[in-house]
C-alpha cells in the first residue's frame, strides 16, 4: 500500500521517458537531466577562468614600419670591404603587456644594393650577391629571422635567441638589442658559411690570395614600429 500511494504522489509521466511498466515515474531521466545542467555549469566555469586568465595576459603585436626601418650589411675581404642596404618586408615585435617578449621579420633579398659603388661595378657586384654563388635570391627571394626567447640585461638591453634562416638553411644566433618606445636596434654579426655561401672563403678554399672574402659579415638593423 505505501508503495502505490509513493507511485501515485508522482504520478504518470508526462514525458513518457520512464522505464516504469505502468507509467509512473521513476525520476531517472530527471537525474540525467540535473547532471546535465551540471556539466553545463561546470563547463561554464571553467570557459569563463580561461577568458579570464587571457584577458589579464594580452599580448599585442607592433607591426614593424617598413619605409621607416633600415638594414645596412658589411662584407669584407683582404683588400677593403663594401656595404649596402637591404629592405624589410615585413615584420613584428611581439610584447606581453608592455614585456618584449619576441618578434619576427622577413627581409627581401632582391632588394640587396651596393652604396660604395657606382655605376658598372656597383651592378656586378650587385649581380654576383644575388647569384647562385652568393645569395642566390631567385630561388630564395626572401630571409627571415625569429626571436624565440628574450633576456632583459640591463635597462633597456635586451639578449635575443633567433633563428635566422638565409638560402634555405636556417641558424641560431644570439644578439643584443636595444628596446626604445618606438625603435629597436641591433648589430649581428653572420657566418655565411652556415648558409652554403662559401664563394671566396678561406675556409673552404686554398689559394685565393688577395681575393680571399671573409667569412662574417655585418647587419646592422634599425627598426621602428
């Protein structure tokens, strides 16, 4: 008897999602139900901690103004040097609030010019470093770099871990950089052997006397964002 009076004080299903063989109901799709909206919240919960935690961590990108930044190169060999200039593609410094915290840019290899020459050896010499011998920009037209991990030294020094990736083969690299509100600037200093660009090089070559061209050559790299 107080089983039927229990059964009759739930009364019929009216969802008809009962397993009871007289069509009371056994409450078990309610349970289902209120874990559920459990979950729900849970999920909730926890989607609003990670919309949190990225809202107090943001991370802003200052993309690197191209007209305005400037890469000189330095090569030298036993009888003088030349230098030129170089375009910046494209480019960002990356920052976690106002933390410098890495960055990347991309540099056009064809845009590679000679400034202590004039006239015909100005363009040959132009020429041979975008050749095969060289730099070989038709298959690879452009060189990128990527600071994987920055070190804060003193004031506004800044110790960069990069990748630089020149002629398909791609190095790491430690430089220094100094962060203003605006700009930033470093000096690197390169291994172009590194990157099968072994034209010249004493290293690899015997017998080249006076035109013997040195390994190294410099970068010194002027960007404003």
């Amino acid at each position: 008897m107080k089983e039927f009076n229990e059964s009759s004080k739930r009364g019929k299903c009216q969802c008809g999602k009962t397993k009871n063989p007289n069509g009371n109901c056994d409450g078990s799709h309610a349970n289902k139900y209120s874990r559920l909206k459990v979950f729900a919240l849970t999920l909730s919960i926890l989607l609003s901690s990670i919309s949190y935690a990225i809202t107090i961590t943001p991370q802003n990108d200052k993309e690197i103004n191209t007209k305005n930044s400037s890469v000189f190169w330095k090569g030298n060999k036993v009888t003088g040097s030349h230098e030129g200039t170089i375009k910046i593609k494209s480019g960002i410094l990356k920052f976690e609030k106002k933390k410098f915290i890495g960055g990347e840019f991309e540099i056009d290899m064809n845009s590679l010019i000679c400034t202590d020459l004039s006239g015909e050896y100005k363009g040959k010499l132009e020429g041979h470093l975008k050749s095969d011998d060289f730099f070989g920009v038709t298959n690879f037209p452009t060189a990128t770099l990527k600071i994987k991990k920055v070190e804060q030294k003193k004031g506004n020094t800044y110790e960069c871990t990069a990748e630089i990736k020149i002629k398909g083969k791609t190095e790491n690299i430690i430089f220094n950089t100094i962060l203003n509100k605006n700009s930033a600037a470093a000096k690197i200093k390169i291994d172009r052997t590194k990157f099968d660009v072994k034209y010249g090089s004493g290293s690899f070559f015997d017998g080249l006397g006076d035109n013997m061209i040195y390994d190294e050559f410099d970068l010194n790299i002027n960007l404003s964002f």
